[in-house]
C-alpha cells in the first residue's frame, strides 16, 4: 500500500584514521544506486556514529577503517547500538581488515565485511537482499 | 625569413628528412595500419593515460619537431633539468633506500630501523600513528585502539630518545612524514642532536610539513589552513637560518594521488602548494634564494609506466621555470626540483597480494627512469596489513635489484629522445600548467580549499578510476579479470598488540609524573603569548619539548590560539 522507501543508510568513519577515499566512492555508489545516504566526516566517536543512526532512522550502517583499529572501535559501536535496541539496523564494515578478524566481528553483529577490490555493487546488492529481509 | 633560419636551426631535426618522414607516414596511416585493422582491429577505440591524455597509436620525430634541445631538455646538472638534477646522476650515487616505517612503541619501531639498516637502507623515514599525527596524546580518550597501529606512537622527548637510542644523528638522515605537529617533532629530533653532541648545522633529513595537501587529500589537519601555513613557514625559515642540511619541507603529491587524483592533478596541485609556500616565506621577509634550495618534493609512482616517467621530468623543468620566471631566483640550486618517490599503495591489491611485487617493481623502475633521489617501495602486503618484515625486505630488495642488475643506473636519463615519452612530458607539463593558472584565477591555493575546489576534483577521479575498474574499462588483474578461488599469500601478517597501547600509555603517565611540571607548564604559558604575538614558535617549541612537554600539550595550546580545523564534508 505505502510507497516504497528508500534504503537510508549511514557511511561512517570512526575513530583517527582519515584514509576516506573509499567511504566517499562507496557512499557516491550507493546514492547513484537511490540510496538515501548520509556521510559522517572523519574522526566519529562510536557515540556520534550511533546517535546519527537513531537520528537519521537509518536502515544500514555502513563503518570503514583502515586504520587497524577496527577490533576496538566496532564492537563499541555494536555494542552502544544494542544498548539504544537499533536492533532492526544492518551493520557493515569495510577497509583494510585481515580475514582472521571477520569471524570474530561478524560474532558481534557485523553483518559482513568488505575488503579491499570489492565491487560496490556486490555491497549494494548485499543491502538490498538483507535490508528486506529484517523489513 | 631570418625567423624561419632560427627556428630550423633551433629543430632537433633536419627539415629535409622531416619532410620525408611527414610523407611516408601519411603512407603508413592511410595504406598500412587501415589494410592491418580490417583484419586484427585494435583491443580499443581510443587509448588514454590516467589522466585522459590521448596516447596516439605511434609517435614520431613529427611529434617533437618543436622541441629546442637546449631550453626544453639541456643537460643532467643544468636547468631546466629535465634529464635529471645532478651532473652524473645514479653513475656517481644512487638515490637513497628509504623505507617509510613505524608501528607500536618506539622501542619496537627503533628495532625495525636497525634491522633496516642492517639490511642496506640508506635512510630513515617514520611513520607516526594517528594520534601523534593528530596531536593528542597516547593517553587521550579519542586515542583508545589506535596507539602504535598506523605508526609509531611518540608523545614527548622520552618516546624520541627511544626511537634513536644507539643511531647516530650525524650518520643517518631522517625523514618524518609529519604535518600538523612537525614543529614539535623536530624540535624533538633538535633536543635529540643536541644530547648526541652533534651540531646543529649537521643534521639532515626532512620534516613533511606540508599541510596544505592535508586540506586537499589527506585531512590530518588539526588547525585552520592560515595557521597551518604559518607554522610551515616557521620551519622554512628557522632551517633558512639554523639547519643548513635540514629540507623543511617535502611538498607532497603522494596524498593527493592515493586520495584518487589523476597524474596531471598530482603534479598540479603539488606545484601550486608549493607557490603558496614561496609566497608565504617570501611575505615573511626571506629572499628566495635562501630557501629555495631546501624546498623538497614527493610524489607517487603509479601503474602508468610511461606516464609517470614523463611526470617526474616535467615537473622538474616546471618548477625550474617557475621558481625562475615568478620567483625571479638566480641561484642554480634554487632551482632544483629535489624529489622521494614511493610507490602507489593504491594500486596495490588484497586478492592475490603476491602479484604486487611485480607491481611495485614497475613503478619503482619508473621512478628511477624519472630521476628520483630518494625511493620507497610498497610491501606487497599493504593492502592486508602493516607489512611484514619478509615484505619489507622484498620491496627494499627490488630497488636494490634495479640499482645493481638492470643496468638502467648506468646512463643518465635514457629514455630520453623517446618520442612518445617526450611528447608525454610536454604534455604533463602543459595541462598542469592550464590547472596552476585555474588556480591562480580563483586567488590561490587558500581561496580554492574554501571552495572546495581540490577536495571535488580528487573526489570525481576517484569516483570515475572506481567505475572505470567496475565497467572494465580499466583492467586489474587478479580483481576484475583473472581471479582465483583461494589466495596465496606467502607470509604471515603483521600484527599489532594491544600490549604496545598500554606500554604506551603507561610510559608516558609515569613521564608526566616524574618531569618538572612547574617547568612545563612555565614553557606552555611562555609558548601560548608567543602565539598570540605571532612570534616564530620554534625556539620556544624546542624548550617546550626539552622540558617533556608533550605534543598533546603543545597542541592544546596551539588550539587555543588558532582554532581548530573543521572538516569540509564534500563527496
């Protein structure tokens, strides 16, 4: 009956890294793909990333580091998240994280990771299966 | 008439054959190459480099009739120094090994320069971690997770005596890549000289400094651009009057390309930062020429092979030019493009990391063909980790196997002549210059961050090289053609304990502890009013760090001063 909405999702990058090449080529992917897209800036605490998704009522959280410390500052994120009961919200990562860290990550509700060389459509099409699937 | 004698005598060429060979290739287009193409069509319609120059299917003597050997090319040791900055080039010395490198705490990272040493490295280079980069402390709350992860992690004098404990400063050069904080850092790198007794006048090595790039590309940016540009300018002219062998300076391309950049935008936006310092060292009073011989350069080698090369020649003979015809400099040395070179860790792939050797080789090699006086090669498994030791040593080796087996060292600038890769330089040079008049027309490089201006140029290449590898326009191999089921990856990734935050941490509470902090306190209030009287802040920053003042410290009252820089959101 309603109109279908757009997928709103959040590009972020939290903590000191400022490698942001390829948050912004993701977030302009998943805009062209007719995604609602709101891009955090740099330097985001877990706090700020969070509140942003309560916020912005976002369906996706789309997290990238490269700077290595992704085992710290993701499941702070998931964490906070579980706290605020954003529950529904499908969390991804992204960046320079060796494959030992995904099962670990995915154990604290990272819903998949995403290396360097992937495809944007491959992530796009990702959120697409899996948004409408919590919907 | 008396012009046309000139002009022929001016020519490379003789007319008379030139005339020859104009009518056998109109022979070759419209006979040859259509009777071959009807039966093996080329893999394109079109061929372009990075940065959509047209790259035609042959060039001939036609193609650089005009050029003027004496005013375009000359002589290696003489402007415009197109063939290369010293008279022998890599005949006489090589260009210095310099292996960018840091992680954990300074004692791990003072291990791994040995070892580097050890190993044939000519240079240091130090990579610092986030927090040292952003000016906080290891200690502060937005540091958690990222002590020692990108870099070393120094936050006062202590952590740099560590990190030289047993390198003698007046055996080895260093080179910090560091922006923001770099005052601070080598005001520590002074300190450290000075408890080794080596005089001042003897250090040598490079601090970045560049923090107009970080506006542009890399954002580690912690005051607004004005200040940032004092703060470069009082490193510029403390070494003018202090550290004759220090470059105060290393005017960065690299950030600009890794943010996704083309060739030309690289070489563009680096030149005209690097007339925004001249300008802002000139407005302080000093006389070109005795700065202009330290101003140092950086740039990327990316996959381009041919390129990259023409990049790097025509980016000395444009700064030759500049430094001549604006800045009026008369001295030979205030002339010279110095350049470090590192290879495209962009380019570098995850998936079938092994073939980045051979990635890394080439552009290295394009690097030395270009004329660098300083290298680092990429680890082949950047695109995974910090790199390991083994890939360490596999990427120093490749400049070592280009210097002593390849025979490219052996003459100066040999592909020079090259009709193609002279046509490709005057090229390069050519659209850049176009940008450094855009940028010019829009009032400077200040008034184009304010708009944005180089943060959406970088912003769309990288969006379009993204799209061009997705559509496979562009081929990458291993990721968008060749791919394999499982990956090999020889060797194990480096990895970073969460151990060195806390050694990190507790080292420099325990310092904040035992250090006079009347003392330093006394130095942060003396640096504050400094500040305010925008005095040059080095002499007080080297008491600052001397007294164990911390970098954090040091910035938070910087902040105060100046503000903070407030990220430009443009995608």
């Amino acid at each position: 009956m309603s109109t279908k909405r757009k997928i709103r999702i959040v590009v972020a990058k939290p903590g000191l890294d400022s490698h942001d090449r390829g948050a912004k080529v993701i977030a302009r992917a998943f805009r062209d793909a007719g995604m609602e897209v709101i891009y955090t800036g740099l330097w985001q605490t877990p706090e700020q990333i969070v509140e942003t998704a309560l916020q912005e009522d976002v369906d996706v959280v789309a997290l990238s580091i490269l700077s290595g410390a992704h085992m710290t500052l993701f499941p702070k994120i998931t964490k906070l998240m579980k706290q605020k009961g954003l529950n529904d919200i499908l969390v991804l990562g992204g960046g320079v994280i060796p494959d030992e860290d995904i099962p670990a990550l995915k154990k604290i509700g990272i819903a998949e990771v995403f290396g360097p060389d992937t495809p944007t459509n491959t992530i796009i099409k990702f959120i697409k299966e899996n948004t409408q699937k919590t919907k | 008439m008396v012009t046309k004698s000139l002009e022929a005598e001016k020519q490379v060429f003789d007319e008379h054959k030139l005339s020859e060979i104009q009518k056998k290739q109109k022979h070759w287009k419209e006979k040859t190459v259509p009777e071959w193409i009807s039966r093996h069509p080329e893999r394109k319609n079109s061929f372009h480099t990075s940065s959509s120059t047209h790259i035609k299917r042959l060039y001939t003597p036609e193609d650089i009739k005009n050029i003027d050997y004496t005013r375009d090319l000359g002589f290696p040791g003489e402007p415009p120094f197109t063939r290369g900055l010293h008279a022998t080039m890599y005949r006489g010395r090589l260009w210095t090994m310099r292996q960018f490198s840091g992680y954990g705490t300074a004692q791990q990272t003072n291990k791994r320069f040995k070892y580097l040493l050890k190993e044939g490295e000519t240079g240091l280079s130090i990579a610092f971690d986030y927090p040292t980069i952003l000016g906080l402390d290891s200690d502060h709350p937005l540091s958690v997770g990222e002590v020692g992860k990108c870099g070393v992690a120094v936050s006062s004098l202590q952590d740099i005596e560590t990190l030289f404990n047993g390198i003698p400063l007046d055996k080895v050069t260093t080179s910090m890549t560091i922006n923001g904080p770099a005052t601070m850092l080598l005001a520590m790198y002074i300190a450290i000289g000075d408890m080794q007794g080596v005089p001042r006048e003897q250090l040598g090595g490079t601090t970045q400094n560049d923090n107009l790039k970080e506006f542009h590309a890399q954002k580690l940016c912690i005051f607004p651009p004005e200040p940032s540009v004092k703060l470069v300018t009082d490193i510029v002219e403390y070494c003018a009057k202090h550290l004759p062998k220090w470059n105060p300076i290393s005017i960065s391309g690299y950030h600009i390309r890794e943010a996704g950049s083309n060739a030309v935008q690289e070489l563009a936006f680096t030149l005209a930062d690097g007339i925004t310092y001249v300008e802002s060292a000139l407005e302080r009073g000093l006389k070109v020429d005795q700065f202009a011989p330290r101003l140092s350069f950086f740039f990327a080698a990316h996959n381009n092979f041919l390129e990259e090369i023409a990049k790097f020649r025509a980016a000395r003979r444009l700064w030759a030019k500049i430094m001549k015809e604006r800045f009026k400099a008369t001295k030979p040395r205030s002339l010279w493009m110095r350049m470090h070179i590192q290879t495209s860790g962009c380019t570098l792939t995850a998936t079938q990391p092994i073939n980045n050797v051979i990635r890394v080789a080439f552009q290295s090699l394009a690097a030395v063909l270009g004329g660098t006086q300083s290298l680092h090669t990429n680890s082949f498994d950047e695109a995974l980790a910090l790199p390991s030791e083994e890939a360490v040593r596999v990427a120093l080796r490749t400049q070592q196997i280009i210097a002593h087996e390849t025979g490219v060292t052996d003459t100066i600038d040999p592909l020079a002549g090259s009709y193609c890769l002279e046509t490709l330089t005057n090229k390069m040079e050519e659209h850049a210059m176009e940008y450094i008049d855009k940028i010019d027309s829009m009032g400077g490089v200040i008034s184009g961050i304010e708009k944005g201006f180089f943060q959406k140029e970088i912003a769309d290449s990288a969006y379009k090289y993204q799209k061009e590898i997705e559509n496979k326009e562009r081929t990458l191999i291993g990721v968008n053609e060749y791919a394999v089921e499982k990956d090999w990856v020889p060797i194990k990734l480096l990895r970073i304990k969460q151990q060195a935050e806390k050694e990190q941490v507790d080292g420099l509470q325990k310092l904040k502890k035992k250090r006079n902090n009347k003392k330093a306190n006394d130095v942060l209030n003396k640096l504050h009013k400094a500040a305010e009287h925008d005095e040059n802040l080095m002499p007080t920053i080297i008491e600052a760090v001397k007294a164990y003042a911390t970098i954090g410290e040091i910035c938070d009252v910087l902040r105060n001063v100046y503000g903070q820089y407030k990220e430009q959101i443009i995608i």
